[in-house]
C-alpha cells in the first residue's frame, strides 16, 4: 500500500518515504515504526507494542524509543513540540493523528528499484546434501539429518549465494552420484557433504566444501565431540561450518573472477575482486575496493550487496584515518539505505547501515542496526566485530570484549580475524588490563602486520604501562599506517560516548609520545 500525508507518501511495497517527490533517507527501524503508526492509525500504540513490534520484544530504552520516534517526526515535517502528524499521549503511548489516503502501491518498476536479492545468475549457488551415516545404525540417520538442514538453514541467511532447497539436495541420499553430476542437475557451483559416526557418548562430523567444476575440495574439518547435550553439540557444530563456508565460496569465487580478462569483468565479479581487497586491511586495498565497488555499482545502480560493501569500506577507512568523515558519510548513507530497501532481510545491509551510524557518532542507532543485522544472521562474524566496536565505544567495554570474542570463536579463519583481536585488545584497555591488551594486540599484529588499530591499542597500552620502548615502536609503525595521526585527530574523530574513555585514551598516546 500507498499512504499519502500531505505533503508525504509512504510507499509499503518499495519501502520508501518520498516529500514532494524526493526521497527521504530513513533508517530501516524508523522506517517500520513510521509504517506501523500510520498503519495503526485507528488506535493509541503502546510502548509494549512497539516494542514488540519494532525491536522484537527485546529490552530498550526510553531514551532509544523517543530517538526513534522523533527521527519519525522530523522524515515527516513534524516535532515533539508541534506534534502535528505524531502525538504523545503521556504515560499511554503513540498515535498517528494526520488525515491518511490510501492506494494501492506502484509496481516496483515504476522506480527502478529491485526489492530481492541480486539474480540467481549474479550469484553462485550451493547445495547441501544429507550427512552421511557412519554409525552403522539406521536409527542414527536423523542426527546427520538435523546437521545438514540446520547448516542449509544458516547458509540460507547469507545473501551471497543462492541454496537449494532440502526437498532438491536431500533427494541423492543413499545414492552413489559423483558430485559433478549431482551440480549439473541442480545447476550449483558448490556442494557441501560430510559424514557422522556416533559411538557411546562421543561423535565425529566430517563436513566437505567442494568446487563442482574444478573438483577441488576448497575446505573440510573434522569435529570431535561429547555428546553431554546433542542439540548444543549440533548448534555448535551447524555455527562454525555455516560461519567457515562464507569465506570459503568468497576466495574461490575472487579466484575465478582474478582469471577472467578484465573486459569481461561482470558486477559480481568486480565485487568479489573488491571484497579480497577490503579484507586486507591497507590503504592502497581500501582504495582498490572502493574503485572497483563503484564500477560494479555503475555496472547495476541497485547492485544491494555491492552498496552494502561500499558503505562498510568508506567507514571503516574513517575509523583507520584514510578518509575523512564529511567526504564519504553522505555516499556511505545513502549507500546503505538502498541496500536495505534492496533487500532488507539481508544482514550485510544492517552492518552497513550500522557502520555508518557509528562513524557519524550515532551510536544507539549503530547497536540496534548491528543487532538487526545479527538477528537476521547469527553467524555473521563481521557483524559481530563490529557491534564488539561499537559496545567498546559506547562505554560497555566487558559486552564488547565478550562479542569480540564471540566473532574469534564463530569463524576462526576469518579474513578479520585480525580485526577482531584488535577489537578485543582495545576493550581490555578500556578496563584497564594493559597487559592484557598488548597480549591481543601483538595477536592482531601477528595474523595482519599493518593493522592500524592494533598499533593504537599497543602504542596507548604501552603508554600506560610506561614501556618506552615498545611505545616507541608501536607509535613508529603506527605512523607508517596512519600519517596523519595526532591527538587532535583522535580527539575529534572518533565517536566516543563518554568524555572519560576519550581522555583515558589520549592519556595514552600523550604517555606513548605522540604529540
């Protein structure tokens, strides 16, 4: 549906809010709470059901809710003072008070705009099939069963590739079929296979990611465990092969897209070349990226994956101090938000949009964007390092070592790995573990020897613990990756929440050398 406020139109089916014709940035959250009052417009809303509705009944506070609703009010033209559009009804609740026409919505063409995921074309597809019994026991044949479908499932929330359905990939067991054969009659790139033995209490999961065209097995692991409790054994086991496969399918499909000539380079192609560059952390890299982001981009406008990635690249180079913030927050936004209304149940979108919110100081809104974006993929590590970044900020430093280590535990072959570490290290700094915190930093630097905020966390740790010399170094490598590094910079660029963390880190650097 279609609903027109004055001068507003609220667009359902596209996701959009338009005044006067133009398109008006929304936060995804704002956009569904703007949505659900106007759609509940007959009623008084209560906070129990926004919360409810909005934040999926988890625990908020006051404070995030108003910031939600008077971000509603100012997309529409209104405010808390006038509230001509959305009134507060003290101690009850919300109601949307302005005169409401409704039409059916436009078709999706009308704009342009692609509300699915990218075409099955655009992205490879992978097939999981049914874990293999080893136990010799036929009754044995559901735990094997249960892996496969819970690893389908968590592979079906990572928009990268297509998966076939079970009712598809589950219809060769039992069956001797080379996995070649098994890929041309479902039109897959990969497939995923294991095996489980069980015998008294223990068990043994084998799982295989193979290339059906080249026939190279890209990643494979074996997993021993106590069956003390099956269903926390096959959450666990189902968690870090889904987190391991993404990764996995990233690199070979980089490699592939590397051995095409450059003139036949399509959008995802160009993606996958991006990607290989953001994950190695270095200036000329997120240069690269960016360069090959924006002609994948100009290749498809509504390319959501290749805007997701944009708008994480920029942010993160502000945070390392590669670009600046009021140069590349606009581009990085508005990126963002098209990627969400390109699909906005993917979780890639979410982060996007939650890294830009922590650049731009706006840190409630970058937890809930992370939160979302964790809600809709559990096993999206990136996400989780991310949100650790931005609990760290926030000034909950024990959450944010906990979901830092929470990303190290899910993918323990991440192309971030690093970065997680570094996370890590940082929050221990901010309790004031500096022994601690070098640990983790020097374990940042061994998995990545150019990790900018490692360097930090060294140099400001060793500042605190009085090691001249390893601040020295710390600050000289520091400066190799980040030139333009200065207190003033660090005082007025990144997005603290609270004064003390701010000052305790430049405490520092000043104690480290650095002027």
């Amino acid at each position: 549906m279609r609903f027109r406020f004055e001068n507003n139109v609220l667009d359902s089916d596209l996701r959009e809010l338009t005044c006067d014709g133009a398109a008006v940035p929304l936060q995804p959250q704002v956009f569904d709470l703007l949505l659900y009052l106007v759609t509940q417009r007959a009623r008084l809303v209560s906070k129990d059901d926004l919360i409810s509705q909005i934040w999926g009944d988890r625990i908020i506070s006051d404070s995030a809710l108003n910031s939600r609703i008077n971000a509603a009010r100012k997309a529409i033209g209104d405010d808390g003072a006038t509230q001509r559009l959305i009134k507060t009804i003290p101690r009850k609740g919300f109601r949307f008070v302005g005169e409401v026409r409704e039409e059916a919505a436009a078709s999706p063409a009308r704009a342009g705009t692609r509300l699915t995921p990218p075409r099955a074309a655009d992205r490879p597809a992978i097939a999981v099939l049914a874990f293999e019994n080893m136990s010799g026991d036929p009754a044995q044949d559901y735990f094997g069963d249960g892996i496969s479908e819970d690893i389908l499932t968590a592979l079906s929330k990572q928009r990268w590739f297509m998966v076939i359905a079970r009712n598809s990939s589950f219809t060769y067991k039992g069956r001797a079929v080379h996995i070649r054969q098994i890929a041309e009659e479902l039109g897959v790139r990969y497939v995923v296979k294991g095996s489980v033995r069980k015998a008294d209490n223990r068990v043994r999961i084998t799982a295989q990611l193979n290339d059906a065209v080249s026939g190279n097995h890209l990643w494979a692991e074996r997993y021993d465990r106590e069956l003390v409790d099956v269903f926390a054994v096959q959450d666990e086991i189902t968690n870090s092969i889904a987190a391991a496969i993404e990764p996995q399918i990233h690199a070979a499909e980089n490699f592939r897209a590397h051995r095409k000539p450059p003139a036949s380079l399509d959008a995802w192609d160009l993606l996958m070349r991006a990607l290989s560059h953001y994950w190695r952390v270095t200036r000329q890299d997120h240069d690269a990226a960016r360069a090959l982001l924006e002609r994948a981009i100009a290749i498809d406008p509504n390319y959501g994956q290749a805007l997701s990635v944009l708008a994480v690249n920029d942010m993160f180079g502000v945070h390392l101090g590669w670009a600046e913030l009021a140069a590349v927050a606009p581009v990085a936004e508005a990126a963002a938000l098209a990627a969400v209304r390109c699909d906005h149940e993917d979780a890639w979108a979410h982060a996007a949009l939650g890294s830009v919110c922590f650049s731009t100081r706006r840190l409630a809104d970058a937890l809930s964007e992370f939160e979302q974006a964790l809600a809709l993929n559990p096993n999206f590590s990136l996400a989780q390092g991310y949100y650790a970044l931005a609990l760290s900020y926030a000034g909950r430093s024990r959450d944010s070592f906990e979901a830092a280590q929470r990303a190290i535990r899910l993918s323990p072959r991440d192309p971030s790995l690093a970065i997680y570490h570094g996370i890590a290290a940082y929050a221990r700094f901010t309790e004031r573990h500096y022994d601690e915190a070098i640990a983790l930093a020097r374990e940042a630097i061994r998995h990545r020897g150019d990790l900018t905020g490692a360097y930090r966390v060294l140099a400001v740790s060793a500042g605190m613990t009085g090691d001249g010399v390893l601040a020295e170094m710390a600050l000289g490598e520091l400066r190799r990756t980040q030139p333009n590094i200065s207190l003033h910079w660090i005082a007025t660029q990144l997005p603290w929440a609270n004064d003390g963390d701010r000052e305790h880190y430049l405490e520092g650097f000043r104690r480290a050398g650095l002027q």
